[in-house]
C-alpha cells in the first residue's frame, strides 16, 4: 500500500444523468414535426435510390441538428453531432405511465462543457417550449478521480451492514486489481484504473485536457471510484428530480461511502473476513480523504 498524502488531488461530481422531462401542450406538434423530418429524409434517399441508415437521418429541433439512433423501448433516439446527450421522443398516445421524453447525458458533453451548462442547453433552450419544468430522475453515477493507486485492493476489503451490497466482482491480474464491482442494481459500486481504460479509448485526449485543467497530474495513477444509482435507490433518499439531485449530491455520495467501505483488514482475523463478519474494521484513511 502506497504512503499517504493527504493532499491527494481529486475531482469528484456527476459522471452519468439519465433524466425524463414532464412534456406540456406543445409536445404533441413537436413530435409531429420529428416524425415528419424522419420521413420526408427516408422519402429523399428513396426516390434518389441510395440505401440509407438510421444514422444517414438527421432532423432539426430550433437549428440544432440531432442524428437519428434507432427506435427503442417506444422512443425515438437521437443524439447532437458533438455526442454531448441523447434524447429520445414517443407518442404521448402510447405507453402513457411513462413521460414523453427521456435525456442521457453523455460524458463527453459533462467533461467538455460541464453538467450544468449542458442540463442548461437541453432544458432552457433545445426542449424549453415543450417542458413543464418538471425532471423526474432515473439514474446517477457520482464518481471521483483520484491521483491514488488502488491496485493493491481485494474483494475482502470492502464492507457493508447490507448484504445486498456484498455481491463482488474483480477483475485484474493474479499481483493487482484493475477494477472492482460491488453491489448490483439499483446501486453498485465500482472502482478502477482510469488511465488504462482511457488507454484504449478515443476519449484520452479529451479526459487529459479535463484532468490537467482540474489540477490532476496525468503522470500518477488515476483511478475512478463510481457509484450507480438508480432510481428505485435514489427515492429512498427522497431524491425524486434534477433539483433533488443537483442540491443533495454531496450528502449522496458521502452516505455511499457509508454503506460501502473499503476497510483496514489488518486489526480483524480470517474468520471475520471469511464470515464477513468485517463491519467493525474501520475504513482506510483514504476512503475519509474521497468524502466531498
């Protein structure tokens, strides 16, 4: 285990916001327009005889241009040309227990312009005449990446009072964790090496600049420590809305690191560990460094 610095540079927030926007009168001729656009564009490459992809599709919502997905689960996907978000439209006829659209916030969009220019965008421009106000939240992922090594954890680190929590998977060499899953869900934790994911992503330039500009140094180990939360988990906690969200973050995420801890092993015996019996193992200082 690496000494430590408890100046360790860290950058914590939201990684992942999937919300559903409470659509008002103005939805329906909206939606209209959408199906029309898509049409009239399937209409073109016919008579022209080219073949076509959902992809080769775009339509125009207020001269922001979306790329047609696919059609899934009742909605219609598109995402903005700089991959930012998606959004997804049904007909407010059908399938009525669920609201008329759904919003994924991409991390390329978070990490590029920040959370709340972005929610600012979609909610108060692109979707502004067709919304009530009204957000219903369905998943979360709070995270923080951390100039730390983690490489020496193990599954028999980690502790909780909820056994539903307890469910853990690692993945890694035979000498070092790589990542780890614990819980499943409507939440799981999940913790991993930041630097060789983005090793062989296209994004490891954009996250760099992010990291650099946030004060990380990208010649340290980075690791991502990532809590899901889905919605069934954020309403025991009263969280219902972005507002809800966005005003409860800190206190969400420092009782996730309660209820899932990464523990000093070393003052409790195999038996505990072996019956996971460990709640009385005190957690590593660096999981009270992470709480926001």
């Amino acid at each position: 285990m690496q000494e430590l610095d408890k100046n360790i540079s860290m950058i914590c927030g939201i990684d992942t916001l999937y919300y559903f926007i409470e659509t008002n009168k103005n939805y329906d001729d909206m939606f209209l327009d959408i199906l029309d656009q898509i049409e009239d564009k399937k209409a073109l490459y016919e008579r022209k005889e080219i073949e076509y992809k959902n992809s080769d599709i775009f339509i125009e919502l207020k001269n922001i241009s979306l790329q047609f997905l696919n059609k899934a689960e009742g909605f219609y996907w598109f995402k903005d040309i700089n991959e930012f978000f998606r959004v997804g439209f049904k007909d407010e006829t059908k399938n009525k227990e669920l609201h008329n659209v759904r919003v994924q916030l991409q991390g390329v969009g978070i990490y590029t312009i920040g959370l709340k220019p972005l929610l600012s965008f979609i909610n108060d421009n692109l979707l502004k005449e067709i919304t009530t106000g009204f957000y219903p939240i369905t998943r979360a992922d709070l995270n923080c990446f951390i100039n730390y090594d983690f490489k020496f954890i193990d599954k028999t680190m980690f502790a909780s009072r909820k056994k539903r929590y307890m469910s853990i998977s690692e993945f890694g060499s035979a000498n070092e964790i790589q990542t780890i899953y614990v819980g499943k869900a409507p939440f799981m934790l999940r913790l991993y090496d930041k630097k060789l994911e983005l090793s062989k992503s296209n994004k490891k330039e954009m996250m760099q600049e992010y990291f650099v500009n946030s004060g990380l140094d990208i010649d340290k180990e980075i690791f991502n420590l990532e809590f899901e939360m889905h919605r069934t988990h954020l309403r025991a906690y009263e969280i219902t809305t972005l507002e809800d969200l966005l005003t409860n973050t800190n206190n969400l995420f420092k009782k996730a690191m309660e209820d899932i801890r990464l523990i000093d092993t070393s003052n409790i015996t195999q038996k505990d560990i072996k019956n996971n019996s460990k709640n009385r193992a005190k957690s590593l200082p660096i999981w009270d460094i992470m709480l926001w």
